[in-house]
C-alpha cells in the first residue's frame, strides 16, 4: 500500500515537473507572467521551470527580423508619381517593453514604415530618390527610430529597394539622357575644329612664306590618294596654286624677251 502511495506521489511530481519544465532557446528570451502580472527577472536561455496553472511563459525572439515593406505609392515634391519600396532590419532589445507596451510589435512596425516611407516620397525630389539613397535611408531610418524606442526595438538599418517610374517618365528620361550625350558630342567635335583651324591658320601661314611648300602638300595629297587603288581620282585644285604658276609664268616670260631697240622717227 505505501509503495502504491509512494509510486503515485514520485508519478505526480514527474507529471508536475513535466508541466513547469520550459526550455527556451538561444536566441530567445522569456518573460514570466504570474497571475497576469510580469516578473521582473527576465529567464535567460535554457532549462526554466515555472509553476503550472500559475506562471505563463513567454518567448521572445531577439534575432533581427527582416520586414519588407509592400511597394507605396506617393508623389514626390517635384509633382512625380512613382512607386517605393524598402526593407527594415530590426530587433528587440527589451523584450518587456515590446510585450506590454504594444500588441503586436512586427504589425505595428510594418505600419510604421509604411507611413514613414510615403512621407518620404513626398518630402523628396526625383534625382533624391534615384541617386541620393543613402541619405534617404538614413532619414527614413530616424522616422521609424523614432515609435520603435517606445516599443523596446533597436533599428539596424533601412534601405529602399527600388523605385518605379511611370513609363513616360522613363522615355522622357531615356531622351533628356540623349540630349545631353549628344550635346557633349557636339561641343567635342566644335572643340576640336577650333583647335584644329588655329593649326591649319598657322600651316598657311608658314606656307605663304615658302610657296613651294603647298606644291608638296599638293604631291603629297595626291600619293594619299592615289594610295586607296580608285579608278577615278578628283583632285581639287586651289585657285591660289593656279594663280601663282600664272604669276610666275608670266614673269618669266618677259625675262625671256628681248629688249627692244627704242624707234627713232624721221627728222621733219
């Protein structure tokens, strides 16, 4: 009979036992409610008894959580319609606070970042948006800071994902992008036939002073052309060149007459 008495008490304090053994892992913390009300020794990870029908546990996760947030939909201050979305790294480092203070943390950080994201869209401009993140992240960062210290959450970092245009925006860009290359190209190639005709206007003229030098650049031309093996050549021939072989022609040909004997007229 004692033995009987005894098996079912050693039965009952296994049973018990059993009931108040909790474990918690790692990368959790526990909060122990006892009676509803909070104690205020927070249970560290591993074995943890608590009092059956009395304490309830609960397990915390203090990993940091990625929460994306949905794509929002907003207008910049530059009167531009795009669609945002972000990720939010965060985790929780009171876990009493993010218990007690709020319902659901992870729900009430998704609308937090929701609202702080749409307010950004609107307080910035297009080029913000698509070249200055890192800026824009750190803004949006210090919106969502802000709630969270309330709730017992540490925000490791935001970062906007990506930024949709509206596809007239996107063509209109694409042009104003080939405008500007092609004004750069412009102002290029207008670059360089000035510096080129201030080496042409310095080649004519050291060629003025030595005429016989625009004869050889003429030759010369000419083998350049010659070279590339066409059936038909069409040379161009200054007007100048032909107007100084006329003028040199015509000296030496009154060098080469004779000089004429002076008529003298029959005395009257």
């Amino acid at each position: 009979m004692i033995l009987e008495i005894l098996a079912g008490v050693l039965g009952f304090a296994a049973l018990g036992t059993a009931m108040s053994a909790r474990v918690i892992k790692q990368f959790e913390q526990g909060l122990v409610f006892r009676f509803g009300k909070l104690q205020q020794a927070v249970r560290g990870p591993g074995l943890t008894m608590i009092v059956p029908g009395v304490d309830s546990l609960r397990k915390v996760n203090m990993q940091i959580v990625t929460l994306p947030i949905p794509a929002q939909d907003g207008i910049t201050r530059d009167n531009v319609t795009v669609r945002v979305d972000a990720v939010v790294y965060f985790k929780v480092h009171d876990p009493a606070k993010a218990v007690i203070n709020v319902e659901d943390y992870r729900f009430a950080m998704l609308q937090v970042a929701q609202t702080s994201l749409r307010s950004m869209i609107g307080k910035s401009e297009l080029d913000d948006l698509l070249s200055n993140r890192e800026h824009l992240n750190q803004g949006l960062e210090l919106m969502i800071d802000t709630p969270a210290l309330a709730w017992g959450i540490d925000i490791d970092r935001v970062e906007i994902k990506d930024v949709a245009l509206p596809e007239g925006m996107k063509r209109s860009m694409s042009r104003q992008a080939e405008a500007e290359r092609e004004r750069r190209a412009r102002i290029i190639t207008a670059d360089g036939e000035f510096q080129a005709s201030k080496k042409l206007s310095e080649a004519a003229s050291m060629m003025e002073a030595t005429p016989a030098a625009l004869q050889l650049r003429l030759l010369q031309t000419i083998v350049e052309v010659a070279a590339e093996k066409n059936s038909t050549l069409v040379l161009p021939f200054p007007v100048e060149l032909l107007r100084f072989l006329e003028r040199n022609s015509a000296i030496e040909n009154n060098s080469d007459k004779p000089d004429r004997p002076t008529e003298i007229g029959p005395e009257v």
